[in-house]
C-alpha cells in the first residue's frame, strides 16, 4: 500500500518551511546591518555648506576614522550623529532605529568624549563619574567608577576637584567618563590631544582591547597622523564637507601615491592632491 501525505501535513510542512526561510532571511539582515548608518547628510548655516550630502556606516565592532583639515566637517558630523546638531537632510539610524525619534532610547548605549570638552569644574573626580553613572543608569555605580579610574590611572586624583586638575588629566577624565556606561558606539573626538606619549601610547592600547574583548563600535578623529594609521580599521578622508577618499588607512595613502598618511594630508591640506 503506497504511503501519501495528506493536504494538511503538506501545509504544515510548506509553513513551516516558509517560516525557517523568514527567519533565516531576518537573522541575516540583522547581522549585516551596520550598527550606525548615516545617508546623503548635509549640514547648511545660512550660506556655507558644512558638510555635503555624506553617506558613511559603522559595522559593529569596527573603528572608523574621520580624517580632514580643519573645517572639513568632522566635528559637525559627530554633532549630527550624536542628535546634538539637526542635519538640514539627511537620515541616520543607530542600533537600527530612527535617531530622530529614537534619541533618548539611543543614547544610553552611546558615549562621547573631546579634549574640548569641559567636564563640571565644583566636583570632583569621584563626584563627577558618580554623576555620570548615575545620568546612564549604570548598576554598580561605585564599582565601576573604581574600574573606569584604575583604566586611566587617576584613582590617586579621586578626591581633587575638577577645575584643579591639568589638561592631560582632565582629557583622562573625559575618557573614563565615556567608558562608564560601556557603551556600544563610541565617539571620540581627538582623544589623545593634550596627553603626554606615555599615556596616549596606553589609552590607543585600551581603546584597541575595549574594542576587541567588547565589539565595541568607535568612532574616531585624530590629528596624529601615525595614530589614525594605527587605530582604525577603514578612514574617510573629508575635504571641504565632502569624502574625498575611504578605505583601510593604507588604501587611503596607496590612492594619493603618498609615501604615508601624514604625506597625504599635507597635500590636501595645502591643495596640492589630484
């Protein structure tokens, strides 16, 4: 007697068939969406054009550098990533949602830090991780307020406030800050500018393990030209609100037939590029 599967057990299979092919389809576009992408920015005030129609994207885990002279736009467009300045078009979604409605949700899994930026001069160092802690919902608040000071070696300064403090210190309490939270996106805006060698060297080799052990996703300006070869792992090379070049940092130098990064920069700095 010959076996025959009956109508409803072939329905059954083909759904549930059909529902393993969503799955699988949804998993893959989960998995290659960038964790931050940005589409046709464009940044105008009153009559300069700042940044140009930019379209750029972060993978998760990956470290991209922002490179450019100055007045390139890499700050405005960090400004704009971070929902600090509105684009006048443009769209940017981060961890797939729509930063524009999505800002408060986002923001607890982003951080930022700048050598420009002051941090709250009345506290101390202590007192102001704490804070900072406490604005991210962060558990465990005094545990990784030690951690985040041990990381940059200013637990012996817990006690000083603030506006004693030197710039390459304040630039380290800027860094602890924007790790308190461990975040997935990091922004980080000349990170190593005011810092002596010595530490700068270390803060580059945390930054590259944080990344490593965490998958954390960063992004990265810098006019230390041997450390935006190092750091990231793909640069976009700005000129005048427009990306002139992107690529691996040895793409970027191989595409100018420069002899490094620094030789590249110079050339677009001074206008001397093809």
């Amino acid at each position: 007697m010959s076996s025959r599967s009956t109508p409803g057990r072939a329905n059954i299979s083909n759904a549930s068939r059909t529902e393993r092919i969503s799955l699988s389809q949804e998993r893959h576009h989960i998995w290659n969406t960038p964790l931050l992408q940005a589409v046709n920015l464009t940044k105008r005030f009153q009559e300069v054009t700042a940044v140009d129609g930019i379209s750029l994207h972060i993978d998760e885990g990956e470290i991209l550098g922002l490179l450019g002279p100055n007045g390139a736009g890499k700050t405005t467009i960090i400004h704009m990533l971070l929902g600090l300045t509105l684009p006048t078009s443009g769209t940017i979604r981060i961890f797939g949602l729509d930063l524009a409605k999505n800002r408060s949700r986002i923001v607890q899994d982003v951080n930022f830090s700048s050598t420009y930026t002051s941090m709250p001069n009345s506290l101390t160092v202590k007192e102001c991780l704490l804070v900072f802690a406490r604005l991210y919902r962060v558990k465990n608040r005094k545990q990784r307020v030690r951690e985040v000071m041990d990381m940059f070696e200013i637990a012996d300064m817990a006690g000083k406030p603030v506006r004693n403090l030197s710039s390459g210190q304040q630039t380290r309490l800027n860094l602890a800050k924007a790790l308190i939270n461990e975040p997935r996106l990091l922004f980080l805006d000349e990170p190593t500018a005011s810092l002596d060698p010595d530490i700068a060297d270390k803060t580059r080799r945390l930054l590259k393990t944080v990344n490593g052990s965490r998958r954390m996703s960063i992004l990265y300006t810098s006019h230390n030209m041997k450390e935006m070869e190092e750091v990231p792992d793909r640069l976009i090379f700005l000129h005048k609100g427009k990306i002139l070049a992107e690529g691996k940092p040895g793409e970027v130098v191989s595409r100018f037939q420069g002899k490094d990064l620094e030789d590249v920069f110079l050339r677009v700095a001074r206008e001397e590029h093809t």
